[in-house]
C-alpha cells in the first residue's frame, strides 16, 4: 500500500512539478515524542521542496531525496515542527508536545488557517475539553458561561431547554440582531427564538408592553456539545468582517470532531445526575396579627384553622423544590485509514426539570466523512440529525393571574390547593388560578426534528516550489420542524365557562430552512527569503426561509385538544424569504513570521434591503508584530511578545418589518374581514447599521510559554444605528424605524494563563480572565426616549446621548432619574486544572460584578403581602416601615427599589474525576478497554449574590433587545450534580 | 495538463454560476398588504376591508378607556393583581400622578388615532378610486361614514385629555395640525359632523360596504344620518350649546317613547380572529382580574332603582390594596356583550338636561320617563335649574353605568369634588396628561 502510494505520488510529481532531477538518495527513519512513542501519519518534507511523505502507523517514514546531506521538515498536529538535517539519511526524530497551543491553527478567513501565534485578532478558542471536560452542560451556548473574555453569556430562565443570550462586546444594537451568527462545520445555522403563542393566555403584552414574553427557548441548545472538537469565537467586526452582513455582533464558528487514522476508537460515556433549585425565595412567617393586617378578619380564621390542623403549606417548595433526574449517554467512534476518515457520535439527553410536568430530551447522530480521493480531491461530508422534546411550564409575565410564578404570588400558606382523592383541584380563592392544577394540566411543549448537512471539497489545483493553488468548494444546509403547543384544559380554574375561554389549544408549526454555497480560491506563494504570501477570494450565497404558522383555538369539546374540535380558531402565518450574495477578498503577508498583515474586503448585498441589488462593502485590516522572533530579540525570558491591531467593519440588518408600512387583519361580526394599520411606519430607504471595530493588544510569553498573558482594548462603534422613533401617535403610528444614532463600546479583555505546574505526578494549569465593557450612546438625532422594560414608574431603559445604552432610568421624587445600569462594572473567571496521580480537578468560578436588573417579582409578592422578607426591616431609612410596605409606598413615587444590583459570584463548573489506570484496567478487562475514568461533577453549585430574587441571570423578554435582564416571576434557575463513567476501547 | 485544465474549468463554471444567480428582486412584505397599494388605486373590495378594519379598530383599546372614565370617575375599581397602576396611578393614591408615558394615557391615545388614520385613509383611497366605478353618491357616502366615525374617535381622546386638547388635523403625517383647546377642539369635531352629515345626505340608499352587527338598523346613509346626529347632540351638549343639542336630538334617532336600549353598538365575539368584550368579568372574580362597584354607587342609590340590577353582591367581600369592595360590576354580562356607542337612554337623558330653563315640562318628562323605565315613581324633588341638573346628572349615572360617562359628566358641570375618596392621599383626576411622545 506505502509502496504503491508513493509510485503515484512520485509520478505526479514529476507530470506538474519542474522536475528535480534524479531522486537517487533515501532518506529514512522514525518518528517519535518525547515518551518514545511512535507519531503516526507525521509529515515529512525535504525543505524547500513539495517532495515529501507521511510516516506510517509505527512512525517509520522512507523518502527518496535528491541529495545528502539534506534538510528534512517533520511536522505533526500537536506537537512543535521541526527540521533536521541529516547526512546518512538515517534518523530518528523527536519532537515536542505543543505547549499552550501557539502552533495551533485558527481560521482567519474564510478559507484559510493561521497560526495562533501568526493572528492580529484576538480570537477565543474553547476546545472540546473546556467545552464538556468539566461537567456535561444541558445546552451549548449555556457551557460557553465564563469560558472566554469579551462576552455576557446569560440564560433567560431556568426553563429545561436552553433560552440564552451571547452578547460579544457589549450591546451590538437596539433594534436589529445582537446576537452572533453561528456556523458549524462552514454551514449557517439557524438560532431563532420563536414564541408559542401563549400570550393568548398570559395576555402578557397587554398592560403597556406589546413584546413577546412566552419564553422560547433558542435553535442553538439543539447542537450536541460532545460533538464538538472546538469552537472560535470571532467577538467583533475586526476578525469578522469577512462574514458581512449578519456578523456585526461577532461569530461562533463550530468545528465538529473529524476521524483520525489508525485504530477504531470508541468512547462511551454515561451520567446520572440531579438538578434542585438554586435559591428559593421562602414565604412570609405569618402571624394572626399580620393575616388580620393585610388580608382581613375572615383569613385569620382560615389561617388558624390551617396552622391547628398542620395545613399550613409552603407552596413555592411545592411547585419548585422537585429533584429532576438528569441522564446522558455518548458514544463516540472514530477510526479510518490514510484515504478515508470519520466519526460517528449518538448522544441521549433525558432531564426532568425542578418544577413536575418540565423536562428535555433530546437525541442526536452525527456523521462527519473525510475522503482523499486521490492526492489532490479531498471530500468530507458532516451530517446531523436532532430530534428534541422540551417541557417548559407556564411562567413569567401576565396580566391574568394564570401564570404558575404569578399565581404563586397571591396564595398565601393557608390556602388548600391540592387535588382531593378524585383528582379534582379546588379552585383558588386568592387568585384566578390554582398553581398546582396549572402546573399539572398544562402542556407548553416544545418539539424540534433538525437536519444539519454540509459537504466541502477541497481541490489541490496546483503546486511547485514556490506555490500551490487550492479552490475549497461548500454547501450547508440546515432544516428543521419547530411544533410548539400549549394546551390549557377547560378543567382548569381560567378556563372555566365563566369566566375563560373554555379551553384553549395553541399549536404552532414552522418550517425553516438555510441554504449556503460558497466558492473559494486559495493561493501561497513562498518567496526564498522566508516571506509568504497568502491570498484568498471568494463568492458565497445564503438562503434563509421560513414558513411559520400559529393556530389559537378556544372553546375546545371536552378534552379535546386538535384544532378543529373548538368553538373558534384563529391562524396567524408569518413568512420569511431572505437571499444573500456577496464576495470577499484577503490578501495576508507573512513576513518570516516576525510581521504579518492582512488586508480583506468583503462585499454583500441582500433582499433584506430596500434595494436588494445595492451592494454593501466591509473592509478589513490587521498587523501583527511578533516581536520575539526578530533579529534583535535579546530577552530569552519572554518568549513571546506580540504586539498586534485589527480593524474590520460590517453590517446589521434593519429588522423584519422595518422596510414596510403595512396593514394586518382583523375581523368584526357581520362586516366580516377588515384591514387594519399595525402602528410601524416603514421606510423603504432605511440603511443597514454599519459597524467599525478596532481593536489592539499584546500577547506575552513567558518562560518558554508556560506563563501567558493577553490583553487587548477595543472600541466598537455602531453608526446609522436603527431605532424605533417614536412617531407622534396622532399620526396614526406609534413608531417608525430610522437610522438615527451612533452607539460606542469600549472595553479591555486580559487573560492570564499559567502552567504552574507539570511534572509527572502533578500538574496545575490555571487561567485568570478579566474583561469589562462600557457602551454609550454617542449621537443620536431624535429626542431621547425610554424602551423595553413596562415604564418609568417600574425602572425602564432609556437611549440618551451621551449616556450609557444601557442605563436604567425610573420616577424618583426629582423627576426622571438614572436608578442603574444593565453592564456590568467587570467580569472575572478563574479556571483551574489540576492532575495528580490519576485523579484530575477542573474548577471554573464566575464573578460578575455590577450589572443592575429591573425586579418585579420582589414587587409582585408585596402587593400580595406574601414576600418572604415583608415583615423584616432594612429597607426604609427611616426605620419606620418594615421591607414589604416599604416598597410598595415606593411605587409611584421613585423606580429605586425595583432596579437591583445582579452582581454575582457562581462556581459555574466542578468536576473531580479518577482516570483508572491501564494496570487495574488490564488485569480486569485484559486488552478490550483502552481507557476508563469516573467521576463527580456538578454545575452552579454555588451561588453567592444578594439579589432579591431567585437568579440574577435572567430575563423575562427573551434574548433580543436590550431588555435582558428584566424579571417577573420566571422559572427558578437550578443546579445540577452529575455522576459518570466513561470507557475508552 | 489535462486534469489541470479540467479543475480549472470546473471552478470557473461554478463561479460563473454562483455571479449569475446573484441578481435578485426586491423583497416585498410577505405577511400583509401595503398602504400605498391600497390608497393610490382602491378596488371595491379594498374600500370594504378599509371600511370593516376601521369598524373592528374602533374597539381597540376600548377596555383601557372605559377603565380610564370608570375608576377616576369612581364608578368601579379596576383590581389587577399584576399591574398595581389601575389601583394606584389612576385612584391618585398616596403621592401617585397620572404618568404621561404610561399605558394608561398612551394606548387609548395612540387606538383612537390609529382609527382616525384609516378613516384619512378611506377617505384619500375614495378620491383616488378611478377604476372601481363608485358612483357620486356611494363616494359621498363613504366620506359621511369615514367623517362620522372620526369625529367620535377624536371626541374620545379629547374626553380623556379634556383642557390639554387634541390635534384634529392629522392627515398629514409630515404635517400634523396643532393641538386646538377644549373648546376649539369640540368645535372642529362638530364641524366634522355636519360635514359627515351633509355628505349622508347625498350619500344614496345604500353604503358599498358592510356595517356591523352593532350598526343594525343603522346600515343605510340616511339612517347612518340619525347616527351622527345623535353623537351630535352629545357634542353639543358638552360644549353647553342646548340649541344646537335639542336640533340635533331631532334629526337623531331621538325617542321619547323608544326602547332605552336602541342605538348604535360595540359588537365582540369568541370567533376566530374577532376580539372579546374587554371590560367583562366573572362574577366572584379574584384579584387577578375583577371590576368592583365603588361602595357609594349602592349606598346613594333610590330604594327600589331597579337599576342596581348591573351590581351584583360577590359571596365574599374582595380586598386589593387597601380597597375592599363587596359588589361586582354586572353590566356587561357575557365575554361577547355589546357595548353601547350611543343609545336611546342616554338621548333622553341629554333631551332632559338640554330643557333644563327653557322648557321644565319636557325636561321633567324625559326625567320620568327613565325614572319610570328603573322602577321610581316619578321625580318629586326642587324644579330649580341646580336642582333639575343634580336629578339629570343623578340619572345619567345609574343609567349610564360603566359606559364611560360618569367622570366627564361630573366634570364638565364643575363638580368632580364631588366624587367620593377612598382613602387618604387618593385623588380624582381632572384630565390624564398629553403623551409623551406629542411634541
């Protein structure tokens, strides 16, 4: 096979290459590591030439040369290149593991890699270990919390199946999107939110706050994270402008695990665990002296009755202090020869929330084919189908009394709300609905089947001393069902004739898909000197579409739950159809690896805009300076220091609806249908947001790499930001979308990284990261306005030049009054390693510090007089009133207490595990198992914050918009403990 | 050589192919039609749904004003357990004020222009239809309906805003008209009806679109007419011009001797995209959501009123924020009830206070003839002007309870101090404050 391989080779060489001659001499040998262990399929080049080989399974390589002595490259992934020059043409080489991974590669453009140690940018890498090393993660955006600087990664509930948001660099937009785009394996994946219509119920976006509040959870928590091999995380227009238009708020490139030759490996991994609520809030210790206070004389009676009889119930412990069982299973298998690689991986998710009736499953297979098809076509096809079920109760805002947080609120311990023998919920004096029964009857379901494909061929065109050619040709695709469907019983106490609408089934369908092609050209040219030029150009094109459908029936017949089994029905359909095209061009110099620049512009145009063929252009640029290694580095102590800067620019969308001023529908008894205005005047000339990042730093590397330290500072401003001007409503429209402001961010990010320790016995590998950012407002040409949250009077965010986009402003007893701010004042992390012997400890704690969310839950237990600290005081400093009164005589007169302080500090990840060694291993299980370790982990453990409310990290307007960080009574967050067992064969 | 050329080729063809899928058509809003479409050329189907849409709109938002008249006009408490500002903002307790950017203040504000704005529409997209073939007379009656149907929008929002005024003149949205004062407003909207008027009358037999369920009997330009004119003599008489009120009852659908209930209505129902009644509750609701009499409406009434029939006694007394209240609202008794535009009763009532000195027999007739309709024997009390006008007032609020009528009424004859306060701090409005977003 070796023999036969090479002849071809070797004759292909010699049809395209200027021949070199006679190859009469031979070079061989081994190729080992530093253990003395063979490095399979390394590659060895005769310098200077394209004449080289691979070595084999054993390390052993043969290569016929043209002379002696000469001068052979050895490289292999992972480990340090390295040239020898032999004489005989008989060595054995070693070469070093990579340290801290300055050799690794790193996308830089579309179609190319860098060096790490080569990138102007800086680029956050979290590999598969960080990723699920630790402890297994429920999503995957959620395992990205604390794992790298520059970012809020901040989950929107507890709610079992995901619903995040990433914001890199601060607040990208007001309007448009400000979260990243995603791409896996090269293709565009889709990561919507998309609402279950279950405001129909809530009537949440009712009383003054016309925004969906139903809780979706996002399309990223379906990707499998144990899958994954690494991820890049490009946080701004200065590595990201190369994607254009949908890149402004940074990218998260996705790299799924690929074959290795040699040995069939499989992995199989498996994980019990828990999850428990975080922080319960408690209930108010009444006495029959407050019962009379607040509720009356007839619930005191009712109070002492219950208290005589032990019936006194603590029903937030109820509905949230359930132990979810969690179980994962993985397997993972790999394998291939030098033609043909792949890996397959399944994956089982089953978790059961901290509330009954919640949970998320989810199934995943995966297959990723490598295929040389001969030395210059190499093919590769992934492909991966998600199949995931999600239960997430009925929480968060309402104006009905209906959801479980709110009606929890008004039921103080006295009152008797569990099902008697038969099964029959009482109905709940205290509130519109009985929270157990709506817990137990309701079904807020969400159900995903997606398909993710792509296929790359990577075509070698040409290639001699000097320079070789490459055309990289891919396609992706991402398909996928969404189904949601909420049903809410006509048993239920709202749904009763009465007073509800006697049953109600909202069922929604969307179908999505995404398209992307794209083509590239690649060309290196090496001078003699050492000097390299890489240059690069390309088209691509993307399809978005989606068909969405919402069906809300009512008045439903008996239990029936299909849409036609109902007394009225109502469809709603929302169509989206987008087309992107554009090209781009990079040109990176390389000047003996001390200088590298690069220079890029990408051009792209889209039916997103008001005139589809108009043609948008995003330049970029960048310098990096790898001081170390020019001539006059004299400091062997630092090896490494890079000074570097990047500037990029790129786009953002106006969003849906922006462009058009148009009418929806609406119905009348017996004038039948009409056309009605939807209040958003469009403007057909309405610009994209244009995006200019600059960003600049050093990395630094001490004793040989083992201590490094990056800092980097970055500005960002956004101008032509798009923004909802308020119209005057005597106009006939509350709002139009325009292009009227400049929003600036600022920040610093320094990671340390140090390996203190690593001998055989023990080893620590410890990284400190430090990040803080800050936005502004820096021009805006229509009069300051307040947005998001439900008005001043409860603390509500509010653009202003000059001031921060993120502040929050409320009534106070002066006027309008700036209560806080929704940035943090900086984010630590601090991520640990340690291995001694065979046990190994991975810790990562998470401090967020400053950051202020707008608190209505706190609100809405007062005004029940049921909030667990209504009785203490602290709050009034005056002394007089006790923490419960407090707050509510502030309602109306000043925002403050609503607007809380969220710092927190949370050990995100701990995982303590115990690699069994090969000896035991052998002894039990002879030769089948390769590998086992088990161990403990868990994830949020600790919790330290005094936020007055169940998590910090939350947000009752989904992922969007500015209004994160806003609560009303959402689904409690939870902690979980895992146990597991992986094998190795 | 050959392979080369063959890769090269290849990559050339598919880039060739990428250039020339790339030129692309302008989107368009797939999920509704556009306004220009509509109002540049008109079908005779276009102007239906314009008219049907501005019909439905009418009730957006309805429930927020009538809540807005009945709690600060202390006819009911409004009890939501999760937005304490109906029971604090709008009763003005403690040191609570009428917020300028509150929902309270904008939604309605921003509903009613939002009709006023198609009305402008319908009547722009009627002048600009050339190929639909409207007949002179079913133009003109297209502008009575569009002029009638603004005026009432526009005298809801001034209702709401009373001294702070309105614009009237928004047809233009780069050039809205100022905002007019209390009484120069209540002029212009006059002006709007008897220009709506007029054009009824040239308006032909029959309007080429459908009205509602709520307009039945009302269907046809000229009785359309006795519509407008009834919102006429409202007019009329919150400006205090009796004349001009008691010639417009006469054109109306004025009936001494007719039902109390005949009239033009809000209509709702449960069907598909259609919306509820929005000031319908259960009775014995909880906090969540319940609208609950204010004690004095049963402690000052007439023994024997028969209309305290639109109260009704709860099992349990209901307590939110320091009000306790033992009585439901009842006057809306289904989630699809009608709400009254304007009816019979309420142009008695107004045909009663118009004759208050100038004609004391017609005045005390319309008097008793609601009073005899609610179980009273007939009114026996002083016949001064003062005293007639406190028996008007007295009957419009059993009469007309809930229907939004009881703040403005109390108001515009100088006697919200009248109005009874809850608890101390609380305070009754006069006005709600101009949006913040008017500039």
């Amino acid at each position: 096979m070796k023999t036969k391989l090479f002849i071809k080779r070797a004759f292909l060489f010699f049809l395209f290459m200027i021949p070199l001659g006679l190859l009469a001499q031979t070079a061989k040998g081994r190729i080992i590591d530093t253990k003395g262990n063979a490095i399979p399929f390394a590659t060895i080049v005769e310098k200077g030439t394209s004449n080289g080989t691979t070595a084999d399974d054993n390390g052993n390589f043969n290569l016929k040369v043209s002379k002696l002595p000469t001068t052979l490259d050895i490289s292999s992934l992972g480990y340090v290149s390295k040239s020898v020059t032999t004489t005989t043409g008989e060595e054995t080489i070693t070469l070093q593991e990579e340290n801290v991974g300055l050799d690794e590669v790193v996308l830089s453009g579309l179609a190319s890699n860098v060096k790490r140690a080569n990138l102007a940018n800086t680029v956050a890498t979290v590999s598969s270990k960080d990723l699920v090393g630790a402890t297994p993660p429920q999503t995957l955006d959620g395992a990205l919390a604390g794992k790298f600087t520059g970012a809020v990664v901040s989950s929107n509930s507890g709610a079992p199946g995901g619903g995040l948001s990433i914001k890199l660099r601060g607040v990208t937009s007001i309007n448009s999107n400000s979260q990243p785009l995603y791409i896996i394996d090269g293709i565009y994946l889709d990561n919507s939110s998309i609402a279950g219509g279950l405001n129909v119920v809530s009537a949440a976006a009712a009383g003054g706050s016309a925004s969906n509040q139903d809780n979706p959870s996002n399309r990223i928590a379906d990707i499998n994270p144990d899958d994954i091999e690494n991820i890049e995380i490009l946080k701004g227009a200065s590595a990201a402008a190369i994607y254009g238009s949908r890149a402004a708020a940074g990218v998260i490139i996705i790299t799924t695990k690929k074959g290795k030759a040699g040995d069939t490996k499989v992995d199989v991994s498996q994980s019990f665990g828990f999850n428990e609520v975080i922080n319960l809030q408690g209930t108010r210790p009444f006495t029959e002296a407050s019962v009379l206070q607040f509720f009356g004389a007839g619930n005191v009676a009712l109070f002492n009755a219950a208290k005589a009889s032990g019936q006194l119930h603590d029903y937030e412990k109820e509905l949230y202090g359930e132990k979810g069982f969690i179980t994962n299973t993985n397997v993972g298998i790999s394998g291939g020869n030098e033609k043909t690689t792949f890996y397959t991986g399944f994956t089982h998710n089953d978790e059961d929330g901290i509330v009954k009736n919640t949970g998320f499953v989810k199934s995943s297979a995966r297959i990723n084919i490598d295929h040389k098809i001969n030395d210059f076509i190499k093919v590769s096809i992934t492909s991966n189908y998600i199949t995931s079920k999600a239960d997430r109760g009925f929480f968060n805002n309402d104006n009905t009394g209906t959801t479980i947080g709110v009606s929890l609120v008004g039921t103080p311990p006295w009152a008797q709300l569990f099902p008697d023998a038969n099964g029959v919920y009482p109905n709940n004096p205290f509130g519109a609905s009985n929270p157990l029964q709506t817990r137990d009857l309701v079904t807020n379901n969400e159900k995903v089947n997606r398909f993710i494909t792509g296929g790359s061929a990577d075509i070698s065109i040409y290639r001699d001393d000097h320079s070789d050619l490459k055309a990289i040709v891919k396609t992706g695709l991402d398909y996928y069902t969404f189904a949601t469907r909420a049903i809410f019983p006509k048993d239920l106490q709202f749904e009763s004739v009465n007073g509800g609408d006697n049953g109600v089934s909202v069922q929604g369908t969307t179908e999505n898909k995404n398209t992307s092609y794209s083509a590239f050209l690649v060309h290196n040219y090496r001078t003699d000197n050492n000097v390299n030029y890489k240059t690069q150009a390309g088209l691509t094109k993307e399809t978005f579409s989606r068909n969405s459908i919402l069906s809300t029936a009512k008045d439903l017949i008996g239990s029936e739950t299909n849409l036609d089994q109902a007394g009225s029905l109502q469809v709603e359909q929302t169509r989206l159809d987008q087309k992107d095209a554009g090209f781009f061009a990079q040109e990176e110099v390389n000047f003996k690896d001390q200088f590298i620049a690069t220079l890029g512009i990408r051009g792209d145009k889209s039916t997103n805009n008001g005139d589809a063929n108009e043609v948008f252009y995003y330049p970029k640029t960048s310098l990096a300076l790898n001081l170390h290694n020019f001539d006059f580095w004299k400091f062997d102590k630092i090896s490494q220091f890079k000074v570097r800067a990047a500037y990029g620019e790129s786009g953002n969308f106006a969003p849906n609806g922006a462009l058009y001023t148009s009418f929806g529908s609406t119905t009348i008894g017996g004038a039948g249908l009409g056309i009605t205005l939807n209040g958003v005047l469009g403007d057909l000339n309405i610009k994209p947001e244009q995006q200019k990042e600059f960003e600049t730093g050093f990395d630094l590397g001490l004793m040989s790499n083992k201590v490094n330290l990056s800092f980097t500072w970055y500005k960002k401003q956004v101008d032509d930001l798009i923004l909802n001007a308020s119209t005057e409503p005597s106009s006939g429209f509350t709002s139009k979308f325009v292009n009227a402001g400049k929003l600036q961010n600022t920040g610093v990010e320094i990671g340390l990284n140090i390996e203190a320790f690593d001998t055989k016995d023990f080893k620590w590998n410890s990284s400190v990261n430090f990040w803080t950012n800050d936005s502004k407002i820096t021009r805006l040409d229509i009069p300051a306005f307040n947005l998001g949250a439900f008005g001043a009077t409860l603390g509500t965010f509010r653009i202003e030049q000059g001031k921060s986009a993120t502040q929050i402003v409320g009534i106070s007893e002066t006027g309008l009054k700036v209560h806080g701010d929704a940035e943090a004042d900086f984010q630590m992390s601090f991520n640990n390693n340690l291995v001694y012997k065979d046990f190994e400890l991975s810790f990562l704690w998470h401090w967020k510090q400053g950051g202020d969310n707008v608190n209505l839950s706190t609100l809405l237990f007062d005004l029940n007089g049921t909030t667990h600290d209504f009785d203490a005081k602290g709050l009034d400093p005056s002394g007089t009133l006790t923490n419960g009164p407090y707050r509510t005589s502030r309602l109306g007169v000043s925002a403050d207490v609503f607007v809380q302080d969220a710092s927190y500090l949370r050990l995100r990840e701990v995982g303590l595990s115990y690699n069994i060694p090969k000896v035991k291993l052998e002894r039990w299980f002879g030769k089948s198992i390769s590998g086992a370790k088990l161990g403990f982990s868990g994830h949020n453990l600790i919790n330290i914050f005094k936020y007055n409310s169940y998590d910090p990290e939350v947000s009752n307007f989904g992922s969007n918009g500015i209004s994160t960080g806003v609560e009303v009574l959402p689904f409690p967050s939870s902690k979980r403990f895992m146990f597991h067992l992986t094998a190795n064969f | 050589m050959k392979i080369i050329n063959n890769i090269k080729f290849i990559s050339i063809a598919v880039f060739g192919l990428l250039l020339y899928s790339c030129d692309f058509d302008n989107g368009t809003d797939l999920n509704g039609p556009s306004v220009d479409a509509i109002a540049n050329n008109p079908s005779r189907g276009d102007i239906a749904s314009l008219a049907a849409g501005v019909q439905s709109d009418m009730r957006v938002r309805l429930g927020t004003y009538l809540d807005d008249c009945g709690v600060v006009g202390r006819e009911y408490w409004r009890f939501a357990s999760s937005d304490p500002r109906f029971t604090a903002d709008l009763l003005g307790s403690g040191s609570s004020v009428l917020d300028n950017n509150t929902f309270y203040t904008t939604a309605p504000w921003g509903a009613r222009y939002r009709t006023v704005k198609s009305t402008n529409i319908l009547i722009a997209a009627a002048a600009n239809a050339t190929t639909a073939g409207f007949s002179p007379a079913e133009l003109s009656s297209i502008n009575g309906f569009a002029k009638t149907i603004q005026a009432y929008e526009l005298l809801m929002n001034l209702n709401l805003q009373f001294q702070n005024g309105i614009r009237v003149d928004v047809s233009d949205i780069n050039n809205l008209g100022a905002f007019l004062g209390y009484p120069e407003s209540l002029t212009a909207i006059k002006a709007l009806l008897d220009g709506g008027a007029a054009d009824l009358t040239n308006g032909g037999s029959k309007f080429p679109f459908k009205l509602s369920d709520g307009f039945n009997g009302f269907d046809t330009p000229a009785n359309f007419k006795k519509f407008n004119r009834a919102l006429a003599a409202r007019v009329a008489l919150y400006q205090g011009d009796k004349t001009n009120a008691l010639s417009a009852l006469s054109e109306s659908f004025f009936d001494l001797n007719g039902s109390m209930t005949g009239g033009v209505y809000y209509v709702f129902a449960n069907s598909g995209n259609d919306i509820a009644n929005p000031v319908f509750n259960a009775l014995n609701s909880s906090t969540a959501g319940a609208r609950i009499v204010q004690p004095s409406f049963i402690t000052d009434a007439e023994l024997g009123d028969l209309r305290l029939n639109k109260v009704v006694q709860r099992d349990a007394p209901l307590t939110l924020d320091g009000l306790t209240g033992n009585y439901d609202a009842w006057v809306f008794t289904s989630n699809d009830a009608p709400i009254p535009i304007i009816r019979n009763e309420e142009l008695i009532l107004i045909y009663a206070e118009a004759n208050i000195g100038t004609n004391l027999v017609q005045s005390l007739a319309a008097i008793n003839k609601v009073r005899n309709i609610a179980g009273l024997t007939p009114y026996a009390g002083a016949t001064d002007n003062a005293s007639l006008l406190n028996e008007v007032l007295h009957e419009r609020r059993y009469s007309l309870y809930a229907e939004g009528h009881r703040w403005i009424d109390m108001r515009r004859t100088g006697k919200l101090a009248q109005l009874p306060l809850d608890r101390p701090g609380d305070d009754v409005w006069e006005q709600f404050p101009r949006p913040l977003t008017e500039n």
